[in-house]
C-alpha cells in the first residue's frame, strides 16, 4: 500500500488529524486499546523514525534507505520496495540489509505488489507492469496495459491494474506475460481508477472523478454496478471479505455490501483504516500504528513508531505480513513493527 494511492485526501486528512490524533490515542485505553512492546528494538541514532532524538520504543526497528521510496509489499516472494528514482530493491527481513537493487524505467508514480510466485510493479508514465523474478532477481516481462496504470491487484492466474488516467482496468495473464483484455467503463483523465480489491466475486475500483465506485465482472469487463458517493475524494477501496469499504477526504468510511450494492453504513473511525489484513485494519495515527477492531473499527492496540517526543510520522507506504507490519517514514525509512501472533 502506498500513499501516494490514498492521493491528497489523505494529506488533507492527516493536517487535520494530527491534533485530534494524539487525544484519540490518549483516550485509547478506555476503548480496549493496548500498547504492546513486543521485542527488543534498534536504537542506533541513525535508524529512528521519528524526527526528535532518543531510542525507539521496544519491538520497532528502523532501516535507513538510501532513495525515497514509496510503496511496500512483503510476502511469501520476499520484502520489496518501489522508488520513483527506478529502483526496486528486496530486504532481507533477518539481517535488514539489501539483498537486491533492480533498475526498471524511472516513473514518478507507481505501486508494488506480490503473488504468482513475482514480484509486480507498475510503471505509470510507461503505460506497462513490469514482471521480476524474486530468485534470479531479473525483470522477465514488461507488458503493455492501460493509461497510467497505478494500483495492482493479484491473483494465481491474474494480474490487474487501475489505469489511473485511462479510465480502465486490465487484465494481464500471468502465464502468458500479456494483457489479454482492457475493461474501459470511466472517463478518462485525472483522478481515475484507484486500486482495486476483490469482493464476491467482482473487481471493486473508485474513480474520484466521477464520484463513483465500480463493480466490475472480471469475466466480461461490464459494469455490474456503480455507486455514487458526494465526497470531494475517494480513496482506493478495501475490503475484509465480505464487505467493501471507501474512505473519503470528508473523514468517512463508506461501507458497501456487495449482496445489495449499496452504502449500508456512514462510519467516521479515526484514523481511517488504509488497508485489511491479519483480520484487522491497519493504519498509522500521529505518532503510532493502530490496529482497529473489525468490528467496531475502534482502536484495539497501538505500537508506537517514533521516539518518545517525536512530531507525527509521515508514512508513504504500509505493508503487513505473517509476523510484522512495515512502514515507510518520510521515504527514507523503513520501519518494522512486530505486532506478534
């Protein structure tokens, strides 16, 4: 996930949070919220995440990066990240040092993600994914999709992608390294599609300048539905499984259910979640990584990212897998939590 997805509503969010943050955080612990201080942390002044000196707080680990990197994937492929100097690099998670450093084209924007044994990276001002294998460490494809594509999703056999200015999505198969359709069903331009989950059997997208949200059949490309939502901006949608949810530059967090096709609930959680894993949603708020109860979307534990008197940290992309959550602060950080079982 990176925030470059969430677009300027999330900057605009984060202003204005940032002062209710610290009291929601404060107030946690008549919320159910715990701190957890998991292990032992990295304390090398060169590593902290936040901006104040001091050590970081246990069970967070801080990796200096050498370029300004935005989006994080980590999985079974191994951990990667995405630069919009042209870099893409993997990080061995045991030792933190880096174990890969591939050139692709240089793109401003752009997403990472894994699956189908690769790893995926769009190239955004080259109309093209790009296909590197996590052994040999080598791009093995470049292919061809929409305008500006952006946001990723992957699949065993598939590969989409959120042509951002497009207007479309495509679909690119994994054994054949093509894309083998391009779904057009929202105008083109600025503040087109933006990410795409899976829910009930579809592809879920918002496209902010239409103020919209799209159910689209992976099988035909038709528009099964669409939503209309009155929010200046939309974020990329998320879902847990069952339902499908959207956050707004209003501080909104529209919850779709996929059986009716229609918003079921308008939720306000702070901080609005950024993605779905581990059964949980995750975001950062001020200075820490909340976990949010499913639920409730109330905050159920809290780690913190920063050094005891640290400003609120700036995180341009967030990725959680089997053990620990990571984080890029201010690009040129990468911050490990260990968030445990």
């Amino acid at each position: 996930m990176s925030r470059h997805r969430l677009g300027l509503w999330a900057d605009r969010l984060r202003i204005g949070l940032i002062s209710a943050s610290l009291i929601t955080v404060a107030a946690c612990g008549g919320t159910g919220a715990t701190t957890n201080p998991s292990a032992a942390a990295s304390t090398s002044p060169s590593s902290q995440a936040g901006s104040s000196a001091g050590e970081l707080p246990p069970g967070v680990t801080a990796i200096p990066l050498d370029a300004d990197f935005y989006s994080v994937a980590s999985g079974a492929e191994g951990l990667w990240l995405l630069s919009s100097a042209g870099r893409v690099i993997e990080i061995d998670k045991t030792t933190d040092q880096v174990i890969a450093d591939i050139q692709v084209p240089v793109s401003e924007y752009g997403y990472i993600a894994l699956g189908a044994g690769s790893v995926w990276v769009t190239s955004f001002d080259h109309d093209s994914l790009i296909r590197i294998d996590p052994t040999t460490k080598k791009v093995i494809a470049t292919i061809a999709v929409g305008t500006n594509p952006e946001g990723l999703l992957v699949t065993p056999d598939t590969v989409w992608t959120a042509n951002h200015r497009g207007g479309s999505i495509s679909k690119v198969d994994v054994a054949t390294n093509t894309a083998v359709a391009t779904f057009d069903f929202a105008d083109h331009g600025t503040s087109g599609p933006k990410g795409i989950v899976l829910a009930a059997g579809d592809l879920w997208t918002t496209v902010p300048n239409m103020l919209s949200v799209f159910r689209i059949s992976p099988k035909t490309g038709k528009v099964v539905a669409r939503n209309t939502l009155l929010h200046e901006d939309l974020g990329p949608p998320v879902s847990d499984g069952r339902f499908v949810f959207v956050a707004t530059s209003d501080g909104t967090f529209e919850k779709l259910d996929p059986a009716t096709n229609t918003v079921v609930e308008h939720l306000t959680p702070q901080p609005l979640p950024w993605l779905f894993a581990r059964s949980a949603f995750w975001a950062p708020l001020g200075e820490d990584l909340v976990r949010l109860d499913p639920g409730t979307l109330e905050p159920a534990e809290r780690w913190s990212l920063a050094a005891a008197s640290s400003e609120p940290v700036d995180v341009m992309g967030m990725a959680v897998d089997d053990d620990a959550v990571w984080l890029i602060v201010g690009g040129h950080t990468l911050v490990r939590v260990d968030v445990g079982d």
